[in-house]
C-alpha cells in the first residue's frame, strides 16, 4: 500500500472512531422492564391492590375501544348507498372521538402503574366485540354492529364506574362517566337514528297514530 492510500486509510477510521457514539445502535432485544399484569406504584394515594383491579377492567374496556374505532374506520371505507356521503363522515369523526377515548383510557391505565394493551394481536384476543367479515357489508348491518358494541362497552363501563366508585379510585371514574358513557352514549344517539325506517320522499299517509298511544 502507497503512503498516500495508507494515510487515508488512518484518516477513516479516526473519522469512524470520532462518530461511533453518535451512530444508532439496532436490534436490541432485553428483558421486559415491567411484565403485563404487574403494578410499578407510582404515588398517587391508591392501595396497589385497587390500582391492578382498575387497570385490568380498563385493559378490557381498551381493547373493546380500539376494536369499536377501528370498526368505525372500517365502515368508513366501505360504506355504499345513497346515504354514503353523510355516513362517510360521521363514521370518521366518531372515530376519532373514540380514538381519543383509546388515549384517554391507556394513559389512566399507566398513571394506575399498569400497563396497557397496545398490539392488534393482544386486542383480538382479548376483546368481546364480535369480529366483522373482512368484505363491505349493507349499511343496516355496519350500524346494528357498530350499535351492538356500543351497548357492550356502556354496560362495562357502568359496571366499571361503580367499581371505582367503590374502591375510591375517583380518576378512574371520572374517566368513565364523563368521558367513555358520554361518548358513546352521543354516537349511539347519532346513528340509530339511521335505522328508522321513514319515507326519504313522501310522507306517509296510513292512519296516524292516536295521541298517548
């Protein structure tokens, strides 16, 4: 080797020497530094035994969540029919009220010492919402599942805020009322009303139904 390829080859690796702090290191692999199920107590005035209760009904009502926001995407893809324009974008923003909840919900798990689901494989298998076909489905359909999950997780979650009401954990109740009952109980409003069967044209002239009937 020439003197002058030598010095370039000492000036390299004094260049690579100089960044190798700087350069990323990849695939890392280490034990889990806290194992799902488990409490890191943190200080926030809850006996450890309330906080791993309230995180274990929460990582259900997670998993329900993210199975309902993502059902809503779902729909909002593939819905078809005269009333595509409107559902296209109530389905999309109903996702994303619930997609808040998912952060809403997560977060109070992790404040509780928990941790929370986050993988899609750990939702499927978890979660009570019946799963839909991967193919477009009638409008009447998308709605009654997306009906039937709403009422699934209202009921967990009235459940779930009593418990915590019980236990003291007053974060996690909040959390419940005022957040994941109101949401849900606002969309379900919303697109029930889609599965009433009235005319779209002319009014319908059978016999009107008594007053008080």
């Amino acid at each position: 080797m020439s003197p002058k390829n030598n010095k370039r080859g000492e000036s390299y690796n004094q260049l690579e020497a100089g960044t190798k702090r700087a350069k990323p290191i990849q695939h890392q692999r280490g034990p889990e530094i806290q194992p799902y199920g488990k409490i890191a107590k943190l200080p926030i005035a809850l006996d450890e035994k309330v906080c791993a209760e309230s995180a274990e009904n929460l990582n259900q009502l997670l998993a329900d969540t993210i199975t309902l926001r993502d059902m809503y995407k779902k729909h909002h893809w593939q819905v078809a029919g005269h009333t595509f324009y409107q559902l296209h974008l109530l389905f999309d923003k109903h996702h994303g009220e619930q997609d808040e909840l998912v952060d809403e919900i997560a977060e109070r798990i992790q404040i509780l010492g928990g941790i929370s689901l986050a993988m899609a494989a750990d939702v499927a298998e978890t979660t009570m919402i019946e799963r839909p076909p991967r193919g477009r489905e009638e409008v009447p359909v998308q709605i009654s599942r997306l009906l039937e999950a709403h009422e699934l997780i209202l009921k967990e979650a009235r459940t779930m805020a009593k418990l915590a009401t019980e236990a003291g954990d007053d974060g996690t109740n909040d959390l419940l009322v005022s957040d994941v009952i109101r949401t849900n109980e606002l969309q379900v409003w919303f697109i029930a009303e889609h599965l009433v069967d009235v005319p779209l044209v002319r009014a319908d002239r059978g016999t009107a139904v008594a007053a008080g009937d």
